[in-house]
C-alpha cells in the first residue's frame, strides 16, 4: 500500500506527489481531486489552490500519468488496447483512442504494433 506521510508533503511539491499518487491508483476506480485531496489530508479547493499555485492541475497532473503509463504498457508488448484503456482509467476504447490520437497525432493501433514488430 502506498502511504503518504506528513513530512512528505512539505518537502516534495504537490504536483509531484499528485503524480505518484496517480500513477499507483492509476488502474483503480474513484480518482477525483477530492479523493487525492482527502488523501493528502486538505480541503478539494486548497489542493486546487496549491496545484494551481505550482503551474499544474489535477486533470493534467492525470493526463501525464496516463501518457507516461501508456508508454511503459506499449513498451511492455504484452496488453491489448481494450487492456490497456481499462488500465489507464478510461471507460471506452474509444475515449482512450481520441486521448492517444490528440497526445500523439496518430491512432494507438499503429503505435502499439510498432512496438509489438520492435520487441518480435
């Protein structure tokens, strides 16, 4: 289990312990700023308030979790991409393909199979 600790918190930026706190839970239901923020023991608006402060926000802090993630699972070759949509948190193939096409300009289909071709 990943446990956030007091100290923690003051010493590393918010942004960033949003990151790993995501990246954990990634595959598991109920992410929200509320949940993340009930985690980290503040409000829902200070955390806002924080992560604005440091140039970030939740949904981008969980748009780069799931880009860096779905990076690691192509270069894994092993899931398909109905696996690796549920694993990234989306409900739909479909919503993780308009996600991938607008991180990268081109269909998650054609990507995964290059890295698929790369590690044969």
């Amino acid at each position: 289990m990943c446990v956030f600790h007091a100290e923690d918190k003051q010493a590393i930026p918010l942004a960033n312990l949003s990151y790993e706190y995501l990246f954990y839970l990634l595959d598991k239901s109920g992410l929200s700023l509320d949940a993340a923020a009930e985690t980290f023991g503040m409000a829902e608006r200070t955390m806002r308030r924080k992560l604005v402060a440091e140039g970030a926000s939740f949904r981008q802090i969980l748009e780069r979790v799931r880009r860096d993630a779905c990076q690691l699972y192509f270069l894994e070759g092993t899931r398909s991409l109905s696996e690796i949509a549920t694993k990234l948190g989306y409900s739909e193939l479909s919503a993780f393909t308009r996600a991938y096409t607008s991180w990268h300009g081109r269909s998650p289909s054609r990507d995964l199979a290059a890295h698929i071709a790369l590690a044969a």
